[in-house]
C-alpha cells in the first residue's frame, strides 16, 4: 500500500498569533497529518500598498523567533514542514529557518526567478497549477526540472472561498500527471461545513492523487481567517481515516498478483487434463482433453489447451491427469535473424573465420544439439537476402524472409514455417556459442514449461536463449517498437509478472561476461580469426573453455577487440 503525504494547510488560520499557530500543529499531529504548511510573506512581496488587503497581510506577519519555534514543534512532533512562499525575502528566511520544503502558489507559476531559487534550494518544491493553463503548468514543470529541481509534485485545486463540488475536477488529476511526468496532489477547498468535505480527498486519492492537502482549523464557528474551506480536528482525523482506507482498496499501481490472488488462482483456476485413457503417441485432440480443476495442481506455468492440440503424447496418460508439458512433444527449432546491412562490418554472417563463414561455424554447433529439430533463417527483406537465400539453398536449410527492423517478426515467421512450437534464438554473427548445455536446457526449459531459458554470465555472443514461440507471440502483440527490434525477449524480460523466466549460471569457469566474443566490428572479426587459427584442430570444434584459457595466457589478445589498438597474431 502506497501511504500518500496528507498536509494540513495553517494557511492564515493563526491569524497573527504564534500560541494559536502551536495549538493548530498539535491538533494537526493528533489528526493524523503527516506534514503541516504554513504561508510566510512579506506585504510588500505580495501586493502594492493600494491593494485592499494589504494592511492585512502586515498584521499577519510573525517574527523569526516565533516561526523558528514552529517548525521546530512541528518536526517533533514527527510532521514535514512546507512553506507557501510568495517571494525571495520569505523564501530565503524559510530556508535558513529549515523548512523542509516550499509551495509555490499559482500566482507565481511564472515567477522564474522564485521557480529558479526553489530549484536551486535542493528542497522538494509544490506547485501549485490552481487557475493555470496546462501549457503553463507544463512550462513550469520543465523549467523547474531544467533549473535542477530534483523532487516537484503538482498541486491540483484552486480556493473560492469556498470552492463548490463540480469545480473539484478530479479527472484532471490523472491527465496532469500524464502531461507533466511528476506527482500529482490534490488541494481540497470544499466548504468545511458540506457533508462531503470529509470524504472529498478520498474520492481524490481514488482519482489518482499522490498528496492531500486540506486547510484545518480549531473552531469553525469564530469564523477567523480562511476558515471556509477549512476542517475542525474531529473532522481532520475522520478524513485522514478514509483517505487511508481508500489507500487499502486501491492497493499498489501494479498488476502483479497478491499472494491472496495467486491462492485464489491456484484454488479456481483449470488446467488441461486427459479426459478419457490415451496412450504414448498418440495425438491430443479437443475429445481427448479438456480443461479441469484438479486436486494437486503442478508447479510452475499451466499447460496451454492451443499448445497442446494436434501434438503427440510423449507417456501414457490415464483420464483425468493433468498433463504437462513435459508430456507432449515439443518441435524445437534454431531460428538465425540473417542481415548483411550493419555499418560497423557488412556482412558479418558471411565473413570467412579459417576456411568457412561465421554463419557455418555456428550452424557445426547447432547440429550436435540433439533436442533441435530443425534450422531456419529468418532473412532480411531486401538486397542482401539473396546472398541468405543462396546459402540456405546450398546448405539444405529452410527459410523466410520478413522486415529488416521487425526482428521478433522474422523469427515468429521463421518458427511458424517449420511449425515449432520452442525456438532457440542465436545471433548469427557469433561463431563460437555455448552450445555444450543447451540440451540441457532445452529439457529444463520443456519439463518447467518456461517462457524464456537462459544461462546467463558467459562471454558475450555465445549466449543462447530458450522461447516458446507464444511467449514471442504476445510480446509481439502486447509491446512495442522496441521490443521487436533485436533485442527480441525484453518484454518478456521486463514482465517476469506475466512470464515463467528461468535463468541459470553456467561454472563458475564460464562466467566471464568480459570477454567479447561476438562479431561485430572489424576488432571483433580479427580476434575470432587469431582464435580459430590458434585452436582449430580437424573434426573437432574449439570449446569455451579452451578459449577462456586461451585467451587467460595471451591477455593482449583478450583485451584486442575491447581497444583496437593491438597488432594482429598477438598471441604467438
């Protein structure tokens, strides 16, 4: 539960009298505020002599001493102090009398000096937006943050002595917070005597409100200064008592499961059982299986009715179990995203390492990997593709052709035509990949029904990860540009809520994350030269952990790609 910062506005309520002041913290305290807010100024800052209030605003002025006092009861008692401040005479003072921040009102919303100060001051700021143009709202925001203003929150709501229900506006809450990018509270000026003043900053919080911000008073019925909009203690603590409960419904901004729901989850939800004896090999069909609660439910990800359909049962399965999908047959199949286009190095695939091109290094690889099926490239659109095309031909390899940016497309292509429901996901622009595990793997990645199966902390490009294809499927559907570029499983990788992440370390020997070993500019491409010359026996593919100790006796050569500064054949 997020708890909101509720401040009791003194405004005015004082009236010029420190000893009241006090009594208006303590009840402030009592009724569960977590921060008070006083107004300093100075008449002359605040308005010309001929404005009608002037003399007023003399009157209402205290001496250091006395605000001193305040703050300091204030933070003993446990509340954050805000100041209302209405110029650099009373902001200065506040700030040397330790305020722990300031409230810019409305009025000076384009003050850029005062908006430069607070900035500046390092203090968290709030500004006020009543009566202002989102235009300029958004102006001072920015110019706050540019000005650098490290904590700023939006104040929503403006006083009209009182301020009438239909004015409140709270749908404004959640689009302020949209245009601005910052925290967004809510000042109530509802008439303290409306029944719904008391239950008004609930509807806020409810609305989208990160703060509240309520006047308070001790007696309404002298009528003192600014008691219009203002609360009585009794009514200041039964408002904080329903902002907080309102702040138990609402719960936290996230749509990850509660440890209640993921039990109701498991209590409610059904999963694909045998609904009549099937035997190994046979298929799973819609008069085979359906969907039931069952008694005992398997750990980890459920078993997916569409994944399952037309697939072969790998056991027997008696009616009524659940099956999983260790049980069905799963097709795997390396899926090769081939491009020539790169800036850095054209036509990194088909660079030779030795008597071979990087692709072919990689493919030796993938064939001693019993659990794959099958090997597509997923090729570019484009003028390169022919030189893909050409060699998926010669090599006996299917393919597919799809948009250049759209990565995650082509591999999703690429899984479909060969009808794969896991895809092992390899760059083809790294020729020495560790490929000694991925068996291993791949059975862990099945047996736990994972979205994504990766062993992580290996030199960088010859890492491997494992994904079920309806994992690439709603990332496609469900993110964005970005995430169906290249960098293929990060919506997956961003929403572990929403997907089964399996992430293994491989000896501690192989974590070396430092060692380049991907093909991806000149510097890269010499390196893996000058490895495969010095490691290549025939018949035999060179390991990862002949090339760590390799490169641990020749650190020159291992450091070449990171610099690009070292001469060739440095490790002879």
């Amino acid at each position: 539960m997020t708890k909101r910062m509720i401040i009791a506005e003194m405004a005015n309520a004082h009236e010029g009298d420190p000893e009241k002041a006090k009594a208006i913290v303590r009840a402030a305290a009592e009724a569960g505020a977590s921060a008070v807010k006083f107004q300093v100024f100075e008449a002359a800052e605040l308005a010309v002599p001929s404005f009608p209030y002037f003399g007023l605003y003399e009157k209402l002025g205290m001496p250091d001493s006395a605000w001193d006092d305040l703050i300091d009861l204030s933070h003993s008692l446990g509340l954050t102090v805000y100041c209302d401040v209405f110029g650099l005479a009373s902001a200065e003072r506040m700030y040397r009398l330790g305020a722990d921040g300031f409230m810019i009102h409305a009025a000076d919303i384009s003050n850029t000096k005062l908006l430069a100060w607070a900035a500046a001051s390092g203090r968290p700021i709030l500004l006020s937006g009543g009566g202002s143009t989102w235009m300029e709202i958004s102006d001072a925001v920015e110019y706050l943050q540019a000005k650098g203003a490290q904590s700023v929150s939006l104040m929503h709501g403006f006083q009209s002595f009182p301020t009438p229900l239909p004015s409140a506006y709270l749908h404004r809450i959640i689009l302020l917070r949209k245009n601005t990018g910052v925290p967004v509270g809510f000042a109530s000026h509802l008439a303290g005597d409306d029944p719904m003043a008391v239950t008004l900053p609930a509807w806020a919080v409810a609305a989208g409100a990160d703060l509240i911000e309520v006047h308070l008073t001790l007696d309404r019925s002298q009528k003192g200064l600014d008691y219009f909009s203002s609360l009585e203690p009794a009514q200041f603590a039964d408002m904080v008592r329903l902002v907080r409960a309102c702040e138990q419904a609402l719960g936290p901004r996230s749509m990850t499961l509660s440890q209640e729901e993921i039990r109701y989850r498991q209590l409610h939800r059904k999963y694909l059982v045998s609904t009549m004896d099937i035997q190994e090999g046979d298929a799973l069909t819609s008069e085979n299986t359906g969907l039931r609660r069952v008694k005992d439910p398997p750990e980890g990800k459920a078993l997916s009715r569409e994944r399952a359909i037309g697939h072969q049962s790998t056991r027997a399965l008696p009616a009524h179990t659940t099956i999983q999908a260790k049980d069905v047959k799963m097709k795997v199949a390396a899926t090769l995203a081939c491009r020539a286009e790169s800036s850095r190095l054209y036509g990194k695939p088909m660079q030779l390492v030795g008597d071979r091109p990087i692709i072919q290094h990689l493919i030796d690889r993938l064939r001693q990997v019993k659990s794959i099926d099958a090997i597509v490239l997923a090729i570019t659109e484009g003028p390169s593709a022919a030189l893909f095309i050409d060699y998926a031909q010669r090599q006996g390899l299917p393919y597919v052709l799809g948009p250049e940016k759209d990565v995650l497309q082509r591999l999703i292509l690429a899984a479909d035509h060969v009808k794969a429901d896991i895809v092992v996901r390899v760059t083809p622009d790294n020729p020495f990949i560790y490929w000694e595990n991925l068996d291993e793997m791949i059975a862990e990645h099945i047996e736990r029904n994972s979205d994504l199966t990766v062993t992580e902390k290996l030199p960088l490009g010859s890492i491997v990860e494992i994904i079920s294809l309806d994992a690439l499927k709603r990332s496609h559907a469900r993110g964005e540009d970005r995430h169906r570029s290249e960098l293929c499983t990060l919506f997956i990788s961003e929403n572990p809520d929403l997907f089964t992440i399996r992430r293994l370390s491989p000896p501690a020997k192989f974590q070396r994350p430092e060692i380049r070993l991907t093909v991806d500019t000149p510097y890269d491409l010499i390196l893996v030269r000058n490895l495969w010359q010095a490691l290549q026996r025939e018949g035999l593919l060179i390991s990862i952990e002949e090339i760590i100790d390799f490169l641990d006796v020749h650190p020159n050569l291992a450091a070449f790609n990171k610099t690009g500064e070292q001469t060739l054949n440095l490790w002879k």
